[in-house]
C-alpha cells in the first residue's frame, strides 16, 4: 500500500518548498531506532531518491518517498499536518502501529 498524504499536508510541504526556494524537492519520511515505544518517524525535504526508495505520488507536483526499511514499518501510513493553539506538526495514522507515545512521534509494532 502506498504513503499518501492529506490535503493539508500537501500544502504544508508545498509551503516548505516556496520558503526553502526548492520547489521540485521530494518528502522523505521514515523510522530510526529510538523514542518511547521503539520507533520515531523522520520527515525530510530532499532534492531526489535514493537508490532502491519506494516513491509515490501525492499529489500531480509532490512525490513522497520512503527507504525499504523503513517502508516496512510504514506501509498504508497517512501523513497529516495539524496546526493547533498548542502545536503544529506532521501526525502519521499508521495502520501497523499497535502502540503509540503520546504525542505521536514514537510508535511500535
């Protein structure tokens, strides 16, 4: 299944893009080894893939991509942008994701 994105997280990164002047940038996401539950997800803007991502497409100018290993942990994920009174940030809606820390950025399968 692929990593797709909502709306507002498509204007987010677009967003980024127009403030980094990288305007053909990719999204990254992924895992690394750490935070409450195990794992923490890591978002990045990079001028292309690496060798052996997986790439999607998010929307017509905005392709996401994810290495292998990580993919494996984030398979059918949604990325969301929140922006509240109290913070705003990338939230993941992992369906392989039977823990989760509180605010969101940790998780374990």
């Amino acid at each position: 299944m692929p990593i797709t994105l909502t709306e507002a997280a498509v204007e987010r990164v677009r967003e980024l893009r127009r403030m980094r002047q990288s305007p053909d940038d990719l999204l990254r996401v992924g895992v690394l080894s750490g935070g409450c539950n195990g794992l923490n997800y890591t978002v990045d803007l990079v001028p292309s893939a690496q060798p052996g991502d997986k790439v999607f497409d998010a929307a017509p100018d905005l392709q996401v991509c994810v290495d292998r290993k990580s993919y494996l942990f984030m398979n059918g994920t949604v990325v969301d942008w929140v922006s509240d009174l109290m913070h705003a940030a990338f939230e993941f809606h992992n369906p392989l994701a039977q823990q989760t820390c509180s605010c969101g950025e940790s998780f374990s399968v």
